[in-house]
C-alpha cells in the first residue's frame, strides 16, 4: 500500500467518518449541556463517552487553529479551511501541509 493508494482510497472514507463522528460529538455535547441546564440526568453509564468525544473536539479543535494560521501562506481562506480541517481533522492538515497541493496552488 502506497500513499496514493491511501490518499485516492482511504482517506474519503476516514473524510467521511471523521465528519459523522464529530457532528455528533457537538450534539452529544450540545445534550449534555441542555441537560445541566434544565437539571435533568443523564445516564451516567454515558460519562466515558463524554469524556472521548471532549478529548476529540478537543484536538480537533486545536488542529483548526492551527489551519487557520497556516492557511494564509499557501493562499488558502483561514476561516474556510480551519472549519474544513475541525471536521475531518489531521486530514485536513495532512493537506494542507503536503507540498504537491502548495505548488499547484
């Protein structure tokens, strides 16, 4: 398996999964958040996964900002490519950091 193979073959699906996974981190979180506000419980069976899907918006995140301030230097949107790269995540940054995509810009 060479890289192209993965970048033609596999790195859509991770795209893909990358972006299911983390809208529903937001919504799970989003849930959490309503129910502390409305004092209602939340099953506590649920408390490892909070703490997964934090840890992975958490890098996600950091991942964006870190787009963000590339982004400008290979004549990319800041703002476009830091919400592209929080959803699909190191993806996201494997290319904008690959030199292939930067010359051809």
């Amino acid at each position: 398996m060479n890289l192209k193979f993965i970048k033609k073959n596999i790195f859509p699906f991770v795209k893909v999964i990358s972006t299911v996974l983390i809208t529903s981190a937001i919504g799970l979180e989003s849930w959490n958040i309503y129910a502390v506000l409305t004092n209602s419980n939340v099953p506590s069976s649920l408390n490892p996964i909070f703490w997964i899907e934090r840890f992975a918006l958490t890098c996600h995140f950091i991942e964006g900002i870190i787009a963000a301030f590339y982004a400008p230097s290979i004549k990319k949107i800041p703002i476009q490519y830091a919400i592209y790269t929080f959803f699909v995540g190191t993806i996201g940054l494997l290319e904008l950091f690959d030199r292939d995509d930067a010359s051809t810009s």
